[in-house]
C-alpha cells in the first residue's frame, strides 16, 4: 500500500513518533488499528504493534 501525505501531515507525524520514540509507519499501523476497531465495536487480535518491536 502506497499512502501519499501532505508536508505537514508527515511533519506531524515524524514529530509524534520522535517524541514517542517509534517509528511513522508503526504510527500508521496503529491508526489503521484503531480505526477498524472503532468501526467494528471492539479490538482486534494483538498484533505485535507494540512500541517495544517497532523498528526504529
């Protein structure tokens, strides 16, 4: 999947994942995570997306 971001969204985002100290694409993921929990009522099966495993 290819996901094209504004100048400041991006910005934004690599400023999070530094302050969070995780990665963008680790940031996305777990947006996506949340989205598609919310939409479908509850959470998903884990998926190994905890900041501790995401490569930096």
């Amino acid at each position: 999947m290819s996901v094209t971001l504004s100048k400041s969204q991006h910005d934004e985002l690599a400023r999070i994942a530094r302050k969070q100290g995780m990665t963008v694409a680790w940031l996305v993921r777990r947006a996506a995570e949340r989205l598609i929990e919310q939409e479908n009522g509850g959470p998903m099966l884990p998926l190994m997306l905890d900041p501790q495993h995401a490569q930096r």
